[in-house]
C-alpha cells in the first residue's frame, strides 16, 4: 500500500518516478495531505494528460489530482456486491477508508477476484486407502496434480477470492502437512488443526480454536474444483440459509425398458430412462452458529450435520455447482485430474 501513497506537497515529477517505480499492478497514485486523509488520485494518464494540458512537472500532485474518486468505507468491506460494482466499474485498486477519510486497507481487484467475508476450513485428515499405494508414506493432500500439491490448488484458489483465514484439520501423516504449511502460502498463513482420532467428514472442525467471520467455509482438501466462491457465497447469503451444499449433476441412464410394475401386474413401461440427480460435491457453506451442533470429540459426518438441520426446520439449500470437479478418491481420477490441469 505504501508504494501507492504520495502526498499533496509532491510535485507530478515525483508523481511520475514513484508511477514509473511501480514494478507491477495498477499504475494510480492514493494522495494525501498532511493529516493522512485520502483527497484525490493520480495516474499515470492523470498524469499525462495534466502535461499535455501545459502543467509543470513542479505542480504539486494537489493540483492534477483526480477529486472524485471511489473507495470503499471500512463498514462495507465485507459487502461483496458493493465489492462487484467496483469490479463492473474496472477499478483495479480499491483504497478501504475509515470515518476520516484515512486509508486503512487496499483491495487489487486485479490480483484478487474479491474479498469475501469467510473463514475457510478443509478437510485433510483421510488415509487415502483407495490411492495406495501412493498415500502410504504420503497424505493424500500432498499428492501432486500438475506442479504442485492437490491441497495447494484448494488453498491458491481460495486466496484469490480475498479469502485471508484458511485452517486445515490433519490427522494421518500429520507433520507432513503441518511442515508444508510451516511458512505462509500467497502471504497467508495456513493454521494447521490436529486432529486427535477420526472424527468423520466434519467433526474436526471443532479443533479450529478461532473463527473470525459469520460465514464459514467447510470443504474436503481433496477436490479439484473451479467452483466460484462469490457466486457460492452471494447464493448462500441472498438466500438467507443456514447451510448451502454445493451440489454436481449426476445422470443415470438406464438401457433397458423398465417396468412399472404393482404387484405382479404390469401398470406401464418406460423405455431406456433418464435420472437426473445432483450429488454431494463435498463442498459446504454454513453459518457459524451451525457449528454448535456439532458434537465434541465424536464421529460426526456432513451428511449428519445436514439431517440434524433439516429435522430442526432449518433452513438448508442446494447450489449447483456446473463447472469442474473432481473427487480425487482413486487412480482413475487422479489420472483424470492430472490430464486436466494440463490444459488449464
């Protein structure tokens, strides 16, 4: 952030160096005066434009500024819509400004796709039986899809949506992943929960000892997906739900006419049908509270987690998920997730 700031008493010729030193990113001045508050930026064309115009690279940047300018206040940085315009405006740098106009955060809508207001949590304490004999000196997470690890696509993935508060829960070949994650990934530091036996699909969770958002993300660190987390996140919040289950279209086709039988009596026939179903694509949005039900140190799946739900009446939804995924649970779709990324 401190290479995008510049004060009002600068002239455009310092403007032009500090622009001309912004190694990467947007190439726009924050300026300030001298109390701190944001009053104006500056681009790089801002800048050009002011030359043309017959300004002197000793005019002060508060005389080419840019005076009406977007932000967003610090009340509305977890408003993801409010996030969205900014997106649909083309703003690439987003300064976040506290009552007094002063710069507390900058959103790089470039770098990031947004900046949802979720903790995430991802399930890494499997054995990977089916995968054997890869998983035997190596947890399943570890394994490598493309250049780098299974669980690595999950964590990039959940970063470049703004997301800054990632735990995993681990259990079998523990240190490995403890130890991969002993240093920050994309500047965020994935927190490492163990996992004192195994607790089923979600029971872990509980070991997460803070959560800093409303909304927590539960999802199996074996997947790989492009879900979109905002589309996800803004389904589950325009709803009003308790829990969201990303959900894949699965299709049954059946070769055979099939009876409709009552009894030993014939009532119809339905030739070669069609069943179109969604399945459990592992993937889960809940409120906090919700983790409440979850009970200590005991076998307790998602599936348990969603019928404990429903029979309290609450309120529990589905969203289709229609990109990719892939449950990397066997060699074949190990294989299949490796040719894949190939093309990505």
């Amino acid at each position: 952030m401190e290479n995008h700031l510049i004060s009002t008493s600068k002239t455009l010729l310092d403007a032009l160096n500090q622009i001309n030193n912004l190694k990467c990113g947007p190439l726009v001045l924050f300026v300030v005066d001298e109390s701190g508050k944001m009053v104006g930026t500056l681009t790089d064309g801002d800048s050009r434009r002011a030359l043309i115009s017959g300004a002197s690279v000793n005019d002060t940047t508060e005389k080419i500024m840019h005076r009406n300018f977007n932000y967003l206040p610090v009340h509305a940085i977890g408003d993801v819509q409010e996030i969205r315009r900014q997106k649909d405006l083309q703003m690439k740098l987003v300064p976040v400004l506290d009552g007094d106009m002063h710069i507390v955060d900058v959103i790089d809508l470039q770098k990031y796709k947004t900046r949802l207001p979720i903790d995430a949590v991802l399930m890494a304490g499997g054995k990977g039986e089916r995968l054997r004999p890869l998983t035997e000196k190596t947890p399943k997470p570890l394994l490598m899809v493309g250049d780098k690890a299974i669980i690595d696509h999950n964590v990039d993935r959940l970063v470049t949506y703004g997301i800054k508060h990632i735990s995993v829960t681990v259990n079998y070949l523990k240190e490995q992943i403890e130890e991969h994650y002993a240093t920050p990934r994309n500047g965020i530091k994935v927190n490492c929960c163990r996992e004192p036996k195994y607790l089923g699909t979600i029971g872990s969770v509980k070991f997460v000892e803070r959560f800093y958002n409303d909304t927590v993300l539960v999802m199996n660190s074996d997947l790989f997906t492009n879900i979109d987390y905002e589309d996800f996140f803004l389904h589950f919040y325009e709803n009003e739900a308790e829990m969201s289950v990303a959900a894949v279209p699965y299709n049954v086709s059946i070769p055979y006419g099939i009876l409709d039988l009552e009894g030993r009596n014939i009532k119809g026939l339905m030739e070669k049908p069609q069943y179109n179903y969604y399945a459990n694509a592992g993937i889960y949005l809940v409120k906090r509270r919700v983790l409440d039900e979850i009970p200590e140190n005991q076998v307790f799946n998602a599936t348990d987690l969603i019928e404990k739900l429903i029979s309290e009446k609450k309120k529990v939804i589905r969203y289709p998920l229609n990109g990719t995924w892939i449950d990397i649970g066997n060699p074949q779709e190990y294989q299949k997730a490796n040719d894949l990324v190939r093309h990505w």
